[in-house]
C-alpha cells in the first residue's frame, strides 16, 4: 500500500513537468485552440481553421482559416498563440492548469485569454488585471 501511495505521489509530482505547453486535449491529439484559427479572434469574428492551413507552434498543430492568417501568424505566433498555452486564465492565476474553452475568450491588452466556461471567465473577469499578473508569475512554473 505504501508503495502504490509513493507511486502516486511521484506521478502526480511529474505531471506539470511532462505536460505539454499548449492545451491539445486529454490525449494531446487535438489541434491547438480547438482547432479554430488563433488570428481570426482579434477580428472579433472566431473561425474554425481548415486542415489546408496548418502550422507547428511549441509543438502543438494550429488551424488557420486562409492562407492570409497562416502568413500572419507565423510572422509573429507569440502575438497570436493564446496566453497560457490555451489553458484556461483563471485557472493559471490560481496555480492550476485547466483546459481553455475556445469559445469563451476575451482579447486584453492585444491578447488572447482562455477561459474554461462561462461561469470561469465571470469569477476571472471580476480583477482582470490582478488575475493576469498572477498568471503570468504562475505561468513561469505552470508551462515548463
């Protein structure tokens, strides 16, 4: 028993280190983002990316809708990549990293936050900027 529990502990303690940097789903197989085009949201507009557009960035496989956004991006990906690798904002300002849903978002300060749900983005949209700096500190141990 105590074996399985030192087992545990040890996995557990490795799981921030191995996992991947930007959110690919449970398995690490999806697109990044969910496969929507990272560049499309500072249009206002979200888009999902197409297959014929694709890049790697950090490992993970970004769509793009056109060949337009594609260039954009890789002209400048740290300026399009969503914060956090994806994950969710909230949840990097409290230490903990949680999957960021596509489809709830919010651009600040020229750049794309995550959230996990509606109900998250509410709780972070109350100290926005308090929440950032705390998840850019967090995010130096969270995203190795």
């Amino acid at each position: 028993m105590r074996a399985i529990a030192i087992a545990l502990s040890l996995m557990l303690a490795a799981a921030p280190a191995v996992a991947a940097p930007v959110w690919t789903g449970i398995l690490g197989t999806s697109a990044a983002v969910g496969g929507y085009d990272s560049v499309s949201y500072f249009s206002g507009q979200p888009v999902e990316g197409s297959d014929k557009f694709v890049t790697l960035y950090k490992g993970a496989t970004f769509k793009f809708a056109n060949a337009q956004n594609l260039a954009t991006f890789k002209a400048n990906p740290d300026r399009y990549a969503p914060q956090y690798g994806g994950h969710c904002a909230w949840a990097a300002a409290n230490n903990y990293r949680f999957a960021g849903d596509p489809k709830v978002w919010k651009i600040v300060g020229g750049k794309l936050y995550l959230n996990y749900n509606r109900d998250v983005q509410v709780k972070w949209e109350k100290d926005i900027p308090g929440l950032i700096a705390k998840g850019d500190r967090n995010w130096v141990t969270l995203g190795q």
